[in-house]
C-alpha cells in the first residue's frame, strides 16, 4: 500500500508517515519497503499499518506539552504493544490486500519473532557474561595454585614447632 493509501485508512496525512518515519528509532520497525529502501516509492506492508496505527495512538497519548516523547513511543514499540484495531484493510479494494485475521496473525508471528530475537539477544549477552566469568575463574584459579605452591615453599622454609 502507498503512503496516501495508509493515511486515509488511519486517518493522517500522507507526510506525517513520512515525518514519523524520520524520528531516530521509529523507521526500525518497518518492512525495508516501509522505509523506502531500495524502491522508488514506499509500499506499506500490514504489519507496517498497524505499526503505524499504533504510532498514530501513541502520539497521542504521549504528548508532552506540544511535543511527542518518541522514545517512550519506541518503548512502547519495542514493548511489543500493537494497536491492531483498524477496519478491514482488505475493504480499501486494493488486491494487494490481506483480511485482518491474516493480519492479525502475521502482526501476532512479529511480536513473537521480535521477543525471540530479544531473548536470543540476551542469551548471547550472557553467554558472554559466562565466557568472561569462566576465564576469570581460571585466572582466579592458577592464582591460587601458584598461592598453594608458594606456601608450600615457605612452609619447607621455616622451623618445624616440634623443633623447639
């Protein structure tokens, strides 16, 4: 779908898409083609529609003063929240489009693949927080040896008490 073809089906203008797209974080959550990457012109995919459906909603909810905190908005993306409640895109008439429930479980396949690559991100975070622990745990370990061995040397050194 075209930039003017979501606007009217959220019920923005054409370049407050674009101007949203423009705010630092926003465009990540968007379909290469929804960024206008690689294309001439933007095509919106139905993820990218209810993505942008939700940013309509929280832009309003967090207006400060007369401006819009975009980093509580892209918490609340990377959040996994999704506001899906918009007609039946498949009502535009365009053929390109896909009824809602189709939607609906393509938008519930994104959350669950967004919070899969979280969780694979934190893995590999830990996986290294291990990796440093466990080599530090050696060092920490040869340290002791070489302790032991040390005392045992000076052990060997001093008088014995049943020598007095």
């Amino acid at each position: 779908m075209r930039t003017s073809e979501v606007a009217k089906i959220i019920g923005v203008e054409s370049q407050t898409i674009l101007n949203w797209l423009d705010k630092p974080g926003i465009a990540d959550f968007f379909s290469q083609e929804g960024q206008g990457i690689g294309v001439k012109q933007r095509s919106y995919t139905n993820e990218d529609v209810i993505i942008l459906n939700t940013i309509r909603e929280l832009s309003i909810e967090f207006v400060e003063g007369k401006k819009i905190d975009w980093l509580k908005v892209v918490d609340k993306l990377n959040s996994g929240y999704r506001n899906d409640d918009i007609r039946d895109i498949s009502m535009t008439g365009d053929s390109r489009s896909v009824p809602m429930g189709v939607v609906k479980t393509l938008t519930d396949i994104a959350v669950i693949t967004q919070e899969r690559d979280a969780a694979i991100r934190r893995t590999r975070d830990l996986e290294q927080q291990l990796a440093k622990s466990e080599d530090k745990n050696e060092r920490l370990e040869k340290e002791i040896r070489k302790l032991y061995l040390w005392i045992g040397q000076l052990g060997g050194k001093l008088p014995d008490d049943d020598a007095k």
